[in-house]
C-alpha cells in the first residue's frame, strides 16, 4: 500500500459529469510538489494538460506537479468505450521559505570557471539516469524514510546570495552522522551510482516505474551498482558530506518526469529515532 499517498483519497468536484464515478480515482495530494495515483478502467488512455501519460494495462498512471506549477491542470480520461472524462484539477498553491544572505565571497557564490565544464556533465549524467522509463510499478511498495534523524532543509526553500536568488531546494534533508545507513524507500532498479559530482558529491538515483526517481545526494559511500533491483528498506548507501555542503546530511529529492515533486508528501512523518540501549 502506498501510505500517506494512498490514504487520502482525492474525489475531485464533478466527478460524475462525463463518466460513472468508479471510471476514475485519484490518490495522493493536489498541491505543488504533489503526486498522484490515478486509477481508471482496463484499457484507458490519458493525458496532462495535452500530454499523453503512460496507463498500464489496468487503467493506472501516475503524474505529478512541481515546485511552481500553476494552480490549475486539465486532466483527461478516455475510456475503452469512447467516453471522455475531463477533469479541471485545482492545484493549491505553497508559500516557501526564503533565506538571503549578503556578504559572501563570491567563489562561494558562483563557481569557477574552470568547474563548468565539470558541473554541465553531471548535470548531464543526472538528466540521462531520470530519463530512463521503465513501464513498470515498482512505486507500488510504498515509500519510507530512507534515513531517520533531524529534518534540517525542507522542500521548496531557497537562497537569495548577495542578492543572487540560488536554485530552490528540491529535496528535504535529513541530518546525522557520517556513516548512517541510507535505505531505498521503494523498490526500484539502480540507474546512476556517481562517485563525486561537484555540487552533490557521490550521488545515487533510483527510479521507481513510470519516470519516477529519487535522488540521494552528499553521500559517503555508495553500495549498490548501475542496474541493480534493489528493494523498499534494503540499505543502499551511508549518509555523507561530499560535494558543497557545511555538514553530514542525506538530501532525498524525487521527480516524476521534469517535475521535481515532494518527498514528504510520499511518507509518514518522521519517526523518532531509537535511542541506545541503557538510555
């Protein structure tokens, strides 16, 4: 089952306009950084705002909306018998926290030159692992916490650097010691297993099924290979500080398609960590 998702379902207005209520379900949460498990008929076909979406053989798909997506989407049904549901989807929009900081040399702000080149292909090489499409629904274990500990960034935020707005944050960061298991937190196939990139340090992505991936990013070592079927819980890295960071922290993104979506939205909250034994 997948958790949080799955547990609120969405029964958007007018459901019942074009087609029987059961023809289509949607789970999951209407809101920036949002994904959704669509649930249709055997043999449906859809589409996002004109898009075509791939639908398994059961009538399931899965989209998502990004950090800035704008607060209306247009989603479209058309079942084996030829009637056509459209949905006016109503996207809630989030306000995200905003740091600016003034002062800072400006090597810390901008790169040098001579990185560029290095940074264009890891960028390159992130693109190309997110891009694999595997029509298949391993999403369906579930998510969890990949790492427990201190949530010390949160989805969306963003940096303002002597006046330089900073890419938004696209993850949630977990904090805690180098070493600390990093875990999968659903099934999936090993598509990138990078040692060191500038930015990220030795990062590792999974994808899921269907274009949906997650990032881990600023670990100490990697675990699992390129092409390897990994498992929900199955250990697959140990939480680190390579690349540009100020301390130890695992950074969990995910994206579906393009779209970089929440990964809070996808699990419980975060549980307590378990003290040693004796305290």
């Amino acid at each position: 089952m997948i958790r949080r998702m799955v547990s609120g379902l969405l029964l958007l207005a007018g459901l019942a306009a074009t087609a029987p209520a059961a023809a289509l379900e949607l789970k999951g949460e209407m809101t920036q950084g949002g994904l959704i498990f669509a649930q249709s008929e055997a043999g449906a076909t859809a589409s996002l705002n004109g898009e075509p979406l791939p639908v398994t053989s059961d009538g399931r798909f899965v989209f998502g909306f990004g950090r800035d997506a704008p607060p209306g989407a247009i989603l479209t049904v058309t079942l084996p018998d030829g009637k056509v549901t459209t949905r006016a989807l109503e996207v809630a929009q989030r306000e995200y926290r905003i740091q600016r900081i003034d002062g800072l040399a400006k090597g810390y702000v901008t790169p040098p030159n001579e990185v560029l080149a290095r940074i264009r292909a890891d960028s390159a090489a992130a693109a190309k692992a997110r891009a694999t499409d595997r029509a298949v629904t391993d999403f369906d274990s579930g998510f969890i916490w990949p790492a427990v500990g201190p949530i010390s960034g949160v989805y969306g935020s963003q940096r303002i650097l002597n006046g330089e707005p900073r890419q938004p944050h696209y993850g949630v960061d977990v904090a805690g010691p180098v070493g600390t298991p990093v875990m999968a937190p659903a099934d999936g196939v090993v598509t990138l297993a990078h040692p060191g990139m500038y930015f990220s340090g030795a990062t590792l992505i999974i994808d899921h099924g269907y274009r949906l991936s997650s990032t881990f990013l600023h670990l100490e070592e990697i675990q699992v290979v390129e092409g390897q079927v990994v498992r929900q819980g199955e250990v697959v890295a140990l939480m680190g500080a390579s690349g540009r960071v100020t301390g130890p922290h695992l950074d969990w993104r995910m994206n579906w398609r393009d779209e970089r979506i929440d990964p809070t939205l996808l699990v419980d909250p975060m549980p307590q960590a378990k003290k040693p034994a004796g305290q």
